[in-house]
C-alpha cells in the first residue's frame, strides 16, 4: 500500500500536465473552427 503513496504525487502531476494540454487543444481546435467559418 505504501507503493500506490508514493505513486500518487506523480499521478497527480501528471493529471495536472493533461489537464493543461487539453485545455491547449480545445483552444487550437476553436481557432480552426473560426478559420474555417471566415471566407477565403
């Protein structure tokens, strides 16, 4: 038990990390999006 502990720091920053890059692909996704609606 003490093995899944001393795991949860590092899961826990790296829920952190893929929280932030999903957050910078919901963005880069909503810039498409607009991309696309505006005429060429």
């Amino acid at each position: 038990m003490e093995f899944i502990g001393l795991l949860a720091p590092v899961a826990f920053v790296f829920s952190l990390a893929a929280l932030s890059q999903i957050a910078a692909l919901k963005k880069e996704i909503e810039k498409l999006k607009e991309e696309q609606k505006s005429p060429r």
